[in-house]
C-alpha cells in the first residue's frame, strides 16, 4: 500500500479539524506552562510529579483535552538538556510521528518560533523519517492511522513587523521546510530499495530504476550489459556476477551543474542485490538480510533524486556496478586470479569479499567518466560493526581535506562518521605473490579498514573516500530517526556535502 504524501504547512492559523498540538519542551521549560488552561496545566504537573513526562529526550505524553484546548490532544516532547542539539529536534520529532501513528493521529500543528528556520528543517525531517514504514507484501495488509499533515504556526507578533519583511520570512521558512521535505524523501526512497526482496530487485531492476530517475530529472543514463561489460574489460563486476542467471550491469548517471563538464564529484556505489558469499559460501543464520547489500547504489539513486530537485551547480557522476553474487558452476573462486578495467590483477581469496571487487571497476570507469575526486559507499563488511556497532559508518580516505569537508556535513545532517586510519602496514596485508593485490587477507585484522584500503589502491592519486555502512545500512531495531531494515544512512549526509557552497 502507497503511504500518504506528509504535507507541511506554515501559512494555517485556525487550529480546529487539526488532532493534536505539539509541544517540544526541555526539562528547565517544565514549570514554564503557566499559560495552559489551568485543569490541564495539574495534569502535566501530576506526570511531572510521577516522573511519567519528565522532559527527557524520546518522552513523549498524550493528553486528552476534553475541550478545554482547541485541538482533542496535547503532545509533550522531550527535548532533554539546553542547549537541544538539531538532531535532538529530528529524533523528537521522529517521536512525535511515532506516537501519532499509534494513537491514530493525522493531522498536528507545532508552534514555531521566528528565526528557527533550521529547527524546522529539523522537525520536518524527523517528522517525514520517522513516520517511515516498510512496504508489506501481506495480502489484507492496512495501515489503520497515517500520518498526513503538519502545520508550523509562527509564533511571531505579526503586527510588530514590516509586512516585507514577514513575507521574506515565511518564503526562507517555506523554501527551508522544502528543502527539508526533499532531503527526507530521498531517504525513504532508498529505505524502500534497500527493502525491496531480492527476487523483486536484480541487477536489471536497479538499471530501471537509474533509467526512471534520468527520464525525470533529464540526467544522462548509460547502462551496460553483460556483454558490454566484457567488451570494455570491466572483469572483476564480470566475476563476481557471472554466478548468477541475473546478469550484471555497470549503471551511470550524470549530472551537469555547472556550465562545463569538469571538476565532476564521483559517486561509486555498491549494488550487490544479494550476498550469498558465493563459494566462500554464508553461515544461513541472517542471510536474508542481504538483500541489503545494495545499500550504497540504494543511497546514491536517493542522492540522485534530490540532486534532480534541487539542481545544485556541481557536476556528478555516479557510478553503480551491480550483480548477484551467487554459488553455481559459473561462479568465480577463492584462487582465482582475474584482471579489472584498471589493468591490475586481482587473486581472489574469498568470494566473499565480492563488493571491493566490483567498486574496483566503478571506480576507475567513475574516473575514466571525468571524476577528480571519487566517495565510494558500500556495506562492504562485518568488521565494521565489530569495530563501530551500528552506530557510525566507518571511513578510510586518502586526502584528509577531502574527508574533513564530508565530516563537516555528516555533523550537520546528524549522521555519524568515524575515520580509521589508513597506515602502509594495513596495506602490506593485501600483497600478493600471484597478483597485484588479492581481495581479503587470511586474518581477521583490520577487515573494515584493508577493505576500504583494498579499493583505494584503484583510486590512485585520485582525492578518494570510502564510506563502509556495512554496520548503519541496515539495522535489526528502529532507533530514533532509523527504522527496522534498511536506513538510508549517508543521503542527507552526501546531499548536505553536495548542495552547500564550498
């Protein structure tokens, strides 16, 4: 069943036919209420007493007003400590839509107070990210409450104000909130790729789906076949899909910002649309969650959706190789050495370890393609939820201001990043007799970072990030703005990077 669309609005006034009125407090703005009615200012005392609402971040109460408010229901948020960080406003929000949707709440209206444009941006985000479910294949499957609309009601004294300047200010709010909205969706666009079942979303599908975004947006959509693929020495997204009956393909999608096609950004993103191991076969407990591992070309077509919205000037170039990477006669194995579209040779320790194999040739194609500075994403591998749970992507660069420009919007989206180190020592651990590098090292040391290193040696000099969210692309429990399943974590971090000046 299709969600319904969220409105946002800032321009309503009358609060009646609205469900619920939102108040976001800190735990100093408790006894600041005096302004409520007073029968429902002893209630929130009452709960205050009773520590049930107490101010705390992800507390969230909702009061029945029994007439004595204009709207039916009061929600409390908790906001926690001043100063209330931006993504404390995004996951308070993400509490609002949550409660909403179980107390059967649709329409809310939120008091919004002048000058907090990036507050709204906040809320509007949490609001969308939040009310956030994954598609059912069930066949009575209803939703029983959704979550349509959103009213921000400006708390400023109109009549103080030039009305100029009032209407400059409700066209930068309203432009914020849009802006806002944009971002989200890309990120629940990429939530449902990353959910999308594996026999409903092959190699083919994500081709149709770069195809869909270019007919939109007017991007230029290059996808080649198996047979190109070959043809144009791109051996290792051969390999690793040549096991399967779903051919591969090597997707492309161009965007021209600027007025000249140079100093274009590369994005290279992992479409592995399921992970058996191949040979180096899976342990069967979890592997369903692989239809996951095309989180990174998940996280890049939502990046493409906004960029065709937004239209920043800045040239991109994205990069998406695709396969299976399935166990059959066909398959590619551990002792196989095999060349790439960069020349090098690649002695193949583990089939497992297919998605470095396949970013190889993304990476030097993104290259070819006109890139000068290259971020490949992936869910590349388990170590680096050893190291990072699933609380922060792991990142691996070979230019420190390169990565520092990304570190600064993952700060601002409120996705978390962790840099590991890139010594010569974890590259010594990828030599080959056989070939020039080989894909795993026979330990189980520093898998996320000789990984990530693994496809920088394909970047070359080329400024290059890697970013491993193979710990924060999909997780087993929802946690604040982050469903269960797929996450698109790094949209809004890849769009902030993109869409904001240098």
């Amino acid at each position: 069943m299709k969600q319904t669309e969220l409105i946002f609005s800032t321009t309503q006034t009358d609060l009646s036919g609205y469900d619920g009125w939102v108040l976001f407090l800190h735990q100093q703005e408790l006894a600041q209420l005096t302004w409520l009615e007073p029968k429902l200012g002893e209630t929130i005392e009452r709960l205050k007493q009773k520590k049930q609402f107490t101010g705390a971040l992800h507390e969230v109460e909702v009061i029945p007003t029994h007439g004595l408010f204009p709207t039916p229901f009061l929600l409390l948020v908790g906001l926690g400590h001043a100063p209330i960080s931006l993504q404390a406003w995004r996951e308070a929000a993400a509490d609002v839509a949550k409660a909403a949707l179980k107390t059967h709440l649709s329409r809310l209206a939120v008091r919004l107070v002048v000058g907090q444009q990036e507050i709204a941006a906040a809320l509007t985000e949490g609001f969308l990210l939040g009310s956030y479910r994954i598609k059912s294949y069930q066949r009575d499957v209803k939703y029983s409450s959704l979550l349509q609309e959103i009213v921000f009601l400006d708390d400023r004294d109109v009549q103080t104000q030039q009305e100029q300047a009032k209407e400059q200010a409700e066209v930068n709010l309203n432009q914020v909130i849009e802006h806002a909205v944009i971002y989200a969706k890309a990120t629940n666009y990429a939530r449902d790729l990353t959910n999308t079942p594996s026999n409903l979303l092959i190699p083919e599908s994500l081709a149709e789906e770069a195809r869909k975004l270019a007919l939109q947006f007017g991007f230029e959509c290059i996808v080649h076949n198996e047979q190109e693929i070959v043809e144009m020495g791109m051996y290792g997204l051969h390999h690793v899909g040549k096991g399967s009956i779903n051919p591969p393909r090597m997707i492309v999608l161009k965007y021209q910002g600027l007025e000249e096609w140079k100093d274009a950004l590369g994005l290279v993103g992992k479409g592995i649309t399921f992970d058996t191991g191949g040979i180096s076969l899976k342990k069967a407990e979890g592997m369903e969650e692989m239809i996951s591992d095309m989180g990174g070309a998940a996280v890049l077509l939502g990046v493409m959706q906004a960029v065709g919205k937004l239209r920043p000037k800045i040239n991109l170039v994205v990069v998406i190789p695709a396969a299976e990477n399935m166990p059959s006669a066909n398959a590619y194995k551990p002792g196989d050495v095999i060349p790439t579209l960069s020349g090098r040779t690649v002695e193949v320790t583990n089939t497992d370890a297919e998605g470095r194999i396949v970013l190889a040739d993304g990476v030097t194609y993104a290259k070819q393609l006109g890139a000068v500075r290259v971020i490949d994403i992936a869910t590349l591998t388990g170590a680096v939820l050893v190291a990072l749970g699933d609380v922060a992507t792991g990142a691996v660069t070979n230019n420190e201001a390169f990565l520092r420009k990304l570190l600064y919007a993952s700060e601002l989206s409120g996705e978390k990043i962790w840099q590991f180190p890139a010594y010569p020592e974890y590259k010594e651990m990828l030599k080959s007799q056989v070939a020039d590098i080989k894909n795993a090292t026979s330990q189980r040391w520093a898998g996320s970072i000789t990984g990530g290193l693994f496809i920088g040696t394909f970047a070359e000099e080329t400024p290059w990030i890697h970013l491993d969210t193979g710990g924060t692309a999909w997780l087993l429990h929802e946690r604040g703005l982050e469903p269960k399943g797929g996450t698109g974590a790094m949209v809004r971090t890849l769009l902030t990077m993109i869409c904001s000046p240098d």
